[in-house]
C-alpha cells in the first residue's frame, strides 16, 4: 500500500529547517530522540523505577498539555514536578498548595496599588512559571479551581481585563488524593477535559526503595540534579512530534475509537472532540518518545486509559461495581468493550503503518 507525501506547513519550518526533505527531517527527529532520552535519563536518577510515567508525562510536555496524577502521598509527585524544572536548563518552578480559603488571586496574581507611582501594578501569582504544581487541587474551591482553566487551555491570563501570556512551555502537574474525600470539591467535567492525561506514579518495588534510603540519608539527590535540556531543546521535541507519521488508517481507527466511549451501555457521556484531539498528538509524541517516526496501533491502546478515560462519565451502576471490586479490573474490561466495538487495524510488524521516508 502507497504511503502519500505529507506537506509540511510552512509556519512549522524552524530556522534548521533549510536542508533537503529528507535530510532535515532525519536531523529532526535525531536531535529529538536525543533530547527525549536525555531528559528521562535525568529525571529517572531521582524517581526511581518510573520510566514510562516519566515518558507519559514528557508526552504531555511534548505536546503543550497538563498532567493530572491521582495518587497517594509520599509517591514522588512533588519530586517530579521539581525535577522536570531543574531538568530544563532555564525553566522556573512553582507549587500551589490548594486549600478551601485559597482564593483565585492566589494563583493568578492581582493588582496591588503603589503608592509612590500612584498607579496600579500586577503582581503575578505563582502560575507564572514553565512547571506549576497544583497539590491536591480537589481541596481548592470551585471558584479557585476555575481559575486554572484559562491558563491550561490557552496558556494565558486574564487579570483586570488585561491578557498575560504565560511562560513557554508552560506544563501544570495537578495532584489528588484518591483515599480522602472529608473537606473536598470533586473536579467538574469540564474542568477534567482540560488535563491532556490522568495518570498515578504508584509505589516503588522493594529495590527502588531501598535505593532511596540509602540516597536520601545524607540529603536528597533533587540537590545535585542538574540541567541538561534548554528550553529550545523542548520547542525542537514539540516540533518533531508534529511531523510524526500517522496513517490514514490509524486515524480513522482512533476516532472509531474515541467514538466507542460513547455507546457503551456503563457510560452517560462519552469522550469529547478533544479526547481525539489529545489521543493523536499523545501518540505522536509517545511514538517519538519510543524512538519511531510513525505511530502504530500498539501506541494507542496503550495511551486509551490516562487519554481518554477521565473524560467520560459512567454511570452510578457502574461506578459503584467498580469501587465494589477494583477500579483498575473495571477500567481496563471498559477498554476491551471499546476494543471488541472499534477493532485495531493492524500491529507494529505491519509495514503500511512505517513511513518509507524520514519524518
């Protein structure tokens, strides 16, 4: 089967970009895997054992999405964030610690008036920097919560009718607390749209803890972590995930897909537009991240739960069977239901889903 040529717009073309076809898009996707190794590598020295959360989250990097990780204390969440920032030479870091009397001017910033220039100047709040982690969001008012969806959306924010953009890239690692519900405000839907995937980090095997109190008995290795990515490093990622290849097949499959969350008998809303939209830009970068230059069946079904299943609702039946006996078992025969109604075309040792030329 003939693969077509992809036109590349020309609002991508970087200022590396001046080579032949062929040639700048194999210099692209080297520098990028080389970037995307690097920066795994680097956060793995410090969150032991977690190498496909770490890419998982990178893929939402990648893509100029946002992370919701639903997990117990103590697994590394804040570790994360920080590392992410001190992993991207230039990059600023901040942490909001979400509480009821958090107001939205905590997190957005306000007007304060100076009194020696007799006018009012914005003081900007902490979600002006490149990683923003927002722990235990669900303990945040709806007001303050809502707050946040200008800026996960558009990368931006509106004070006193005055737009701020927000730093680039701009990633914002949101946290809750799955075992508490005493004193807290439940994510509305749409606000759950917004996070590119949900995604847990999980308890570390017996060797990796043991690793981690013999490291952290003199200090924590966050301290000698250095940078090892510019902030041009990851636009160039972003790049390259653009022009990852992706058949026609695979994605008329994924929207038959995303398009199966909705008729299934446990679910009352079903995936958004912007489910799709999120599955195909996560695989494109998740298939980058793997050292591919074209996406194949096996990266979207592994992407179908932390893409897609927090934006569909279920209902009540379900979910209590769910809680009644394991949430995970649930989600995942959720999955194959989907699966068996929208059937994958093909798998990686098909040869019509590999691009026969370089991205």
């Amino acid at each position: 089967m003939a693969i077509p040529n992809r036109d590349i717009p020309t609002a991508s073309i970087t200022r590396v970009e001046a080579l032949p076809d062929s040639d700048q898009g194999a210099e692209r996707f080297a520098r990028a895997s080389a970037v995307a190794t690097t920066f795994v590598d680097n956060i793995e020295s410090v969150v032991y054992g977690k190498r496909e959360e770490i890419k998982l989250v990178l893929a939402a990097l990648t893509c100029g999405g946002h992370v919701l990780l639903e997990d117990v204390p103590g697994t590394a969440k804040t570790v994360l964030a920080r590392a992410i920032a001190g992993t991207i030479q230039g990059a600023t870091q901040n942490r909001i610690q979400c509480t009821p009397d958090l107001q939205p001017t905590d997190v957005t910033g306000l007007s304060i008036f100076n009194q020696r220039t007799r006018d009012f100047e914005f003081r900007p709040g902490p979600v002006f920097a490149n990683v923003v982690l927002v722990d235990e969001i669900n303990r945040a008012t709806p007001k303050t919560q809502s707050a946040l969806l200008e800026a996960m959306a558009e990368s931006q924010v509106t004070v006193d009718g005055v737009t701020r953009a927000l730093p680039s890239p701009f990633l914002l690692i949101a946290t809750e607390n799955p075992i508490e519900y005493e004193g807290t405000f439940p994510l509305p839907e749409a606000q759950l749209d917004r996070f590119f995937l949900r995604t847990a980090l999980g308890y570390p095997d017996l060797d990796d803890e043991l690793k981690i109190l013999e490291e952290q008995r003199f200090g924590h290795p966050l301290q000698d972590l250095r940078p090892v990515v510019t902030l041009d490093g990851i636009r160039e990622l972003r790049t390259a995930a653009q022009h990852v290849y992706v058949n026609d097949v695979i994605h008329r499959w994924l929207v038959e897909l995303v398009r199966a969350t909705r008729e299934q008998d446990a679910v009352v809303i079903g995936s958004s537009v912007r489910g799709s939209l999120s599955l195909e830009r996560a695989a494109r970068a998740w298939a980058l991240l793997n050292g591919r230059s074209y996406v194949i069946p096996e990266d979207i079904e592994r992407l179908f739960v932390p893409v897609l299943l927090h934006r569909v609702v279920f209902t009540p039946t379900f979910v209590a069977r769910a809680r009644a006996t394991d949430w995970n078992h649930a989600l995942q025969e959720f999955r194959s239901a989907c699966l068996k109604m929208a059937p994958r075309p093909g798998s990686e040792d098909d040869p019509v889903f590999e691009q026969p030329h370089s991205v």
